[in-house]
C-alpha cells in the first residue's frame, strides 16, 4: 500500500474513533502536553485545506515557531464541534497537502503519532499495521521535517523494535515494542516505562528535559533546508518495510 492511501485510511479511522468518544473521553489529557483529546482531533484537521499557505504564512509570521504556529491553529479549530471535525477529517481524508518538499512520510508520522497520543490515555487498543508504523519510526530517525523538533534525542542511540526487527542508530541499546518505541522517539516519556536497555536513562533524560528554545535564525535555518532539498521522486511511494534491520 502507497503512504498516500496510508494516510486516507489513517483519517478515516481517526473519525470513527473520535466519533465514539464521550464528552470525558474528548476532554481527556491527551499525550500531547496541554492538549485534550479533542485538541488532537482538532489539530490533524489544520492543514488539510490551504495547508502549504498556512506553512508559509506561518514560517514567517512566528520565524518557525511550529510549536507557536501550531498551537494557534489548533485552538482555532479546536473551537468547532467535535462533529465538524469529525466530517472534515472524513471529506478532506483525500487531501495531499504536504509540508514542502518532503513528501507524504512526515504526515503519516504525525497521525499514527497522535492516534498514540489519543488511545494510549483512553486505553483503547489498536494493532497498528507494521509498515505505517515504520514509516513513522524512519522518518522521526532519519530526516525529521522542523515540525517534530527531534534536535539530538536519539543521538548515540541503538533503537530497536523488539517485536518488529527492525532497528535503528548505534551505540546504547533502547528497546521494546515498535509503537512504545515510536511514542518514545517522538518525545512522549510514558512509553519509556515499556522499553529497556543501557540507553533509556539516557533517552527519558533527553526526553523530559526542558527543550533548548533557538534564536529565530536558528529555527528558519530548518525550513531553508528543507525547502532547498531535491524533492522526493515519487512522493507517494515508500518502502513502507525495510529490508535489512539497522
């Protein structure tokens, strides 16, 4: 399956789940430092129209600022019903706006992230499919969009997922299931508790220290770069399973 219609699927099931959710259950901290979840649901609905403009705009109204420029759009539409979110994420599911010049990967990593970051507090179980997973992971470990502000996390790292085989990086091993590791790489310490290895300490320390706020030539040099970059040749296609682990 492409990554594109990894992602339609990925909405339209973000909408039956949030479509389930009761007034509790929506006003539940999600993992997302200060959003509930109907903050989550909000958000994966932001750029789904003029969404390339919106980036724009908003690299250089807040010298990008993503967590900034996020957290503005997302208490906009956070401001709706959950019923209209859950309609627009259901007719917009379709909808290729992409972060410039990077291709389908980093929104499949957004939203199998924040699906993580709604059941996990809920306790709703889901298997997510292995290669959506992967996608996420070799995205977040290899060339993360700005967006995620990944900065030296998993450096000297060895990240493997043990139920998975596939892994990452060297150096102190980190380990555990794929969608632990996934929630842990993108920063939300809960997951911690799942993995082992010498390199855990490491990580939580990384991961719940405060995060160095940069200057914002600093934060445009990101963007710049992306924006400078070749753009993927096929933008839907992904191996989406890897064929040697490491």
């Amino acid at each position: 399956m492409r990554v594109f219609d990894m992602i339609v699927d990925e909405r339209r099931r973000m909408a039956d789940l949030v479509s389930t959710l009761s007034a509790d259950q929506l006003r539940t901290p999600s993992l997302c430092a200060g959003w509930t979840v109907h903050d989550v649901a909000a958000h994966l609905v932001t750029y789904l129209r003029f969404g390339q403009l919106k980036l724009y705009a908003g690299i250089v109204a807040t010298a990008a600022d993503f967590d900034r420029l996020n957290g503005y759009l997302t208490r906009r539409e956070a401001r709706r019903p959950t019923h209209e979110i859950v309609d627009r994420l259901r007719r917009r599911a379709g909808s290729r706006v992409t972060i410039p010049r990077s291709g389908y990967d980093p929104v499949l990593a957004d939203i199998v992230l924040h699906d993580l970051d709604i059941r996990t507090p809920l306790a709703i179980p889901r298997d997510v499919p292995e290669d959506r997973l992967w996608v996420a992971f070799d995205h977040l470990t290899t060339k993360p969009s700005p967006g995620f502000a990944m900065g030296s996390r998993l450096a000297g790292l060895e990240l493997r997922a043990t139920d998975a085989g596939w892994s990452r990086g060297s150096g102190a091993p980190v380990h555990g299931p794929a969608t632990s590791l996934l929630l842990a790489v993108g920063g939300r310490s809960v997951a911690l508790a799942d993995l082992t290895g010498d390199g855990v300490p490491l990580l939580r320390d990384r991961t719940t220290a405060p995060a160095p706020k940069p200057g914002p030539l600093r934060r445009l040099a990101g963007p710049l770069t992306v924006l400078l970059r070749p753009p993927p040749k096929d933008r839907r296609s992904r191996d989406a399973v890897p064929t040697v682990p490491g």
